[in-house]
C-alpha cells in the first residue's frame, strides 16, 4: 500500500523535498495526476494486463522492431540489451522501464506542466537493489563495482531494481535521470514509497518558480527543436499587441 501524504501550500514542498540527503539518495518522480499509478508504459497497456506471457511476447517482438529499423538512424550500436531498452524509452517507446529523477525540482516540473485542473503529486523512494551501466555498457550491481560484470538480463528479473545508465544524451544529465524496472510491468509499484499530493490551484505558481530557478523545457529538453520554440516564444511577447 502506498503510503500518501496531503499537502496544501508551497511552503510544504520545501520542507519536505529541500533536506540533504545521505548515500542512499532518495527518488523522485511526479504526475500530473495524482490518481497515477507507478505502472510502466507497457503495463498500461489494457489488453496486456495480467497476461504475463502475452506480454513479454509483444514486448520483445517491439523492441527487436525497433533495433532491426532505428538501427541505420543510430550514431552508435548499444552494446547490450539494457542500452536499448534506455533508447527505446529515451524515444518514447513502451517498455518495462519508469523514468525517475534524484532532483526534486525536475519532478516537480512533470507534475505541473499540464492537466491544470488535477490534482498532482511527487513520489519518493529508496531503491536499495540498484545497477549501475559501466563504461562497458555492461551492468554491476551496487557494491560490486570494479568487478567482473554481473550477467542482468532485462527481462528476467525477480525484484525492482533502480537502472542508472551512462549518460548518453544531455536530456538525461540535465534531468538527473535513471530508471526503476520492473519483474511484472503491469502491476503497479507499491512498496517502500511515499505519495506526496498537491491540491492543482499550486500548478501555475510551481511553475513560474521553477522558471525562476531555470528548470524549465529549454533546459530539460536541450534540444534545437525546444530552443527554436523557445526564441519564437519570447519574441512573440515583445511584439506589439493588433
């Protein structure tokens, strides 16, 4: 059962979110909609649900689609199944992957930057089973790193773990992010995680904080396309009012 806690003014995001933390770094991730589970986007998907074999049947014929077409379009080949399944989801396709962050800040930007008028809220959690991607592409599993990579198979999991892979797009640096992925993408995850809600009238004055302080799409998304929408924006509004 996922443990939720209410609160209702601004102040109440710093006084829970702005502690320093010790090694064991707490995870973020925020909704736009605080009724959303923590379900992966294959899981979401209705006719897979509760259906294991089906499941891993559509999602690895999906992803060997995509290797087999995106390949040619890729600067580098991946060097594992892990590298993938990161690109796959980088790019928008379902997988058993959840993006999380270590900043509070960018997932306060995912909350609030659309429904306006739901309610959204901030997961957190501690994630003691962890891999982390070498410089190899391989994974190692927290405490064994410098080792002889252990052989974690993506699909064969048993527990959730937090994936942290190499940073091979800035949107992945400016966001902080990594992964948890999942043994049963279609049941939602439950334990050891805090539900933080937010009432949806703060939505409007999160964000304008948040561009103060410079977590805005430009940054998050360092893109030629975002930065372009970026400038039309801002010299828009200093055109003269018709």
């Amino acid at each position: 059962m996922v443990k939720e806690v209410r609160l209702s003014i601004i102040d109440d995001f710093y006084e829970h979110f702005s502690q320093v933390y010790g090694d064991d770094e707490r995870c973020f991730r925020g909704v736009s909609d605080s009724s959303h589970e923590l379900i992966p986007s294959i899981g979401r998907i209705l006719q897979l649900v509760d259906d294991e074999v089906m499941l891993s049947s559509y999602e690895l014929r999906i992803i060997d689609e995509f290797k087999r077409r995106v390949h040619p379009l890729l600067k580098y080949t991946p060097s594992s199944e892990w590298e993938w399944l990161f690109i796959a989801q980088h790019y928008g396709l379902p997988t058993r992957l959840l993006d999380w962050t270590s900043n509070p800040l960018v997932a306060l930007y995912f909350a609030v930057t659309e429904r306006p008028d739901k309610d959204f809220a901030i997961y957190t959690g501690m994630f003691l089973d962890r891999l982390y991607q070498n410089s190899n592409g391989q994974m190692q599993e927290l405490g064994n790193i410098g080792d002889e990579p252990s052989d974690v198979i993506p699909y064969k999991l048993d527990k959730v773990c937090a994936v942290f892979p190499s940073f091979f797009d800035n949107r992945l640096q400016n966001q902080s992010a990594f992964f948890t992925a999942h043994p049963r993408p279609d049941k939602p995850l439950t334990s050891d995680v805090t539900k933080y809600i937010f009432p949806s009238h703060l939505k409007e004055r999160f964000k304008e904080m948040l561009d103060a302080f410079g977590i805005n799409k430009t940054f998050l998304f360092p893109t030629i396309d975002v930065v372009a929408e970026d400038i039309k924006t801002k010299w828009e509004m200093e055109l003269p009012h018709m």
